[in-house]
C-alpha cells in the first residue's frame, strides 16, 4: 500500500518521532501552521474518522496529544481531525493535528 503514513509507521521512511507507543506515532507536521503542530497517528491503516470503530483508540490518540502537549508547555492548544477532502484531510490514513504555541 502507498500510504506515507504507513510507511513513517513501519519505519521505511525515516522520521524523528515525538512520541511512540504499541498503537501510536506522532511526529511534527512537515507543514506546521502553528509553532508547535504535531500529527499522533496510528499504526494501523484506518483511512478517516469515517472508517473509525475503535472508541478506545480514539481516545488513546487524545491522551496521547495531551501528554506530548504537557512535554511541551502548551497551556492551550487545537486537537482536531481533519475527516475526507472536503473536510481539509490531506492524507487518508488516520491523524489527530495537535497546533499550539506562541
Ligand atoms: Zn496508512
């Protein structure tokens, strides 16, 4: 499958990873739109939100972008998930953008 994300995720493409768990990997944004922005995306395969049936791995991917948000000082910040074209998703493979800073 020709998914970059998939490919960060079974490290055939190398890339300086935040955070890294069983189900998880986040890394900056090539493409920050904020000073700190961070994607935490899963290891699997999931395209979208729409395609999303795991709640638990919805909500690993929030605690995970809380924890990477508390190492890096961020007393606000945005979570947000992009979901299909019009919806502004760019890759089809699941991510949450964590965007903050001064
Ligand atoms: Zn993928």
């Amino acid at each position: 499958m020709d998914c970059i994300f998939c490919k960060i995720a079974n490290k055939e493409i190398p890339k300086e990873l935040v955070l890294e768990n069983e189900e998880l990997i986040a890394f900056d944004d090539i493409h920050p739109k904020t000073p700190v922005h961070i994607l935490v995306v899963t290891k699997a395969h999931v395209a979208s939100v729409k395609e999303l049936e795991n709640p638990e791995l919805a909500g690993d991917m929030v605690m995970a972008a809380k924890k990477i948000a508390g190492e890096k000082n961020l007393d606000g910040y945005k979570l947000l998930f992009n979901v299909g074209r019009e919806g502004g998703q760019e890759i089809d493979h699941l991510h949450l953008h964590l965007m903050g800073g001064k």
